[in-house]
C-alpha cells in the first residue's frame, strides 16, 4: 500500500517519470517535440482548433485517436455571439494550466503531495490597440497577474518552492514571458 | 437583400463594428478591458479553466450565464492521460484563434468576403528545457510556423493584405511573439 502510494503521487506516475527523464538522458533525440494546431474560420469570431497528431520522443505520436477541439469566440461587445472563449481568454488558460502541470510534476519529483491547487489569472488589455484606433497602446495584455493557492502535506516554504520551480520550467510561462519567433505564410491562389 | 448582405459581411455586423470604433473614440474609457481566467487542478496533469466575467466597455460584463471551460492534459509520452489538448498545443490554438479573428475582422472592415480560413500551426520544442535536464534549451517552443489558406472574392493581393494587417494588430500575436509581463503571487498558508 506504501509503495502504491509513493509510486503515484499527485496522479503523476513518479517511476516513469524517472524513466522518462533517464531515457532523454540516455538518447537526446528523444526531447525533441513538434506540436501542431490546424483551425478552421466558422463565422464572424468563431473559429475551431484541433489538435491530434504531434511528434515527440523519437517517433509520429498516434496514441490518439480523435482529435481534441477547441472553440473560439467572442462576447456580443467584441461583435461576436460567444461561441467560446476568446483568444486572449485561451492564453491564459494556456498559461494557468502550464504552470499547474509544472508545478504539480515539480512537486511529485520532489516528494510533496498536494491536496488543492487553484489559481486566478488576470490580464489588462486597452482595445485601442488591437482595434486599430492608437498607437499608444500594445495589441496584448500589458501585464498578466497570476495568484495561486497552493495546500498540500509539505510546509509553506517548500509549497511556494514548487510554485517558484514551476515559472523556472514552464514551458507557456517562458513562451508568454519572453515571446518566441512566429513566422507565417499564406496560401491564396 | 443586398444591404443586409453588406451590413453582415464575413458574419460581423459591420454597422455595430464601425459603432463601437466611434463610441470608443467617443469616450476612450469604454477601450479598457479585463479578461480573467480561473484554473482547477484535478489530478497529474488534468486541470480545468473557466472564463466567465470580464471587464470591458465600462462595465462589468454578466452576459455570459455559464462559463466556458477548457480542460488541459498531457499525452501518455509526457506522463499525463490525455485528458485535453495539452499547454503547449493550447497556446497554438489561442495564436491560431486570434490570428483568424483579427483576420476576418479586417476583411469585413474593408470589404473583403471571405470564403475560407485555414491554418496550420507547428511548435518546435526540445523538452530538455522544460524538464530540467538541459539549460542549453529554452523552455517553451524554439520557433512557430503559421501556415494560412485563405480564399475570398477579392484577388490574392488583397487577401494577403488582410493577413499581413491581422499580423500588425492581433492581440495574441503581439503577445506570443514580444512577451508580457507577468507576476505570480502565491497563497499557501
């Protein structure tokens, strides 16, 4: 029963993720990852994202065997008929659910079981900019604020050490933090 | 028949569109914006995001009556159960969303019907980064390719221009390709 329990903990299969983390060591070959989206327009501000096939640990991941979707929208005060989150909705869910991973996997790793982890994400945004009509303001948020409540069966100091390990390794918070490299083409003969 | 053909184009209500650009000018105030997403840790790598309220317009928004919720997972490879498109691939989608949004905003503005909107995203990321096992590597995606068809009645300059506009003031776009400043506060006790 021990052993079960310290096996998985937090849900996370803490053997194989050791393992996991072994055979990149072993093959470094195996950390290479390609994600994908493809999106389709709807109507107005409803789109669709799926999300099926990526590559990682060396070979086509085809493990699933639907694809997951992911509609976009707008409110009625953005000229859309909510047909889903919006878009700047859907980066911070991105984000929330990154640092959440990472800090549930970080705490796994380092023997800290949690019992509840929530968090509340805010982002600033003067429309001004993304609709064209000042150059004084970004497209974007201009500051995001993320608050996470965090309890588990480890002292407080060690819950916000998972929290501050988790902005060390997200991969979304790095992303949103310090931007990446976009290219895009277009298709329209 | 064909002013109500003109007023909707691309399903955006142009009228209301070209109201809420003067009603902003009009009264700045109206341009601020609030998006808020709440997040839930389920189990390993399964956690949810809820978006209802936001604040915009001058107001407090309650229109929508039930929140949107997206769940976010990880594939077996990367320790999870598949519970949901992953952080990563959710980020594409919120790129994807926004692009197309913005896209088929600009076209409706300037006259340009559309017909179709598609694009394929791909994420290059060595998980060495996140997972600690390297600081040769980045967390998040090393570059992101954006590949748009898009086919409307207008010729193929037009179309590109539309693009190349949604580039220069997509929200989302502006933040994945320069970053945004965030802060994370923690509440353990």
């Amino acid at each position: 029963m021990t052993r079960i329990t310290e096996k998985v903990r937090n849900g996370v299969d803490t053997e194989q993720m050791f393992g996991t983390l072994d055979a990149i060591t072993a093959d470094p070959s195996l950390g290479a990852f390609q994600f994908r989206v493809s999106n389709e327009w709807i109507a107005g501000a409803h789109n669709r994202s799926s999300m099926q096939r990526f590559y990682g640990a060396g070979q086509e991941d085809t493990s699933r065997s639907e694809p997951f979707t992911i509609d976009a929208g707008e409110p009625a005060v953005l000229l859309g008929n909510d047909t889903g989150a919006n878009p700047a909705e859907a980066l911070l869910h991105a984000l929330a659910a990154c640092l959440t991973t990472t800090l549930v996997y970080v705490a796994a790793a380092r023997g800290v079981r949690l019992t509840a982890v929530e968090s509340t994400l805010e982002g600033d945004m003067d429309v001004r900019g993304c609709l064209g009509l000042s150059d004084d303001y970004r497209n974007g948020f201009e500051q995001i604020r993320v608050s996470f409540r965090v309890r588990g069966d480890a002292p407080e100091e060690k819950l916000r050490e998972v929290v501050e390990r988790a902005q060390l390794r997200s991969a979304v918070f790095d992303m949103v933090r310090n931007g990446v490299a976009v290219t895009v083409d277009v298709e329209s003969a």
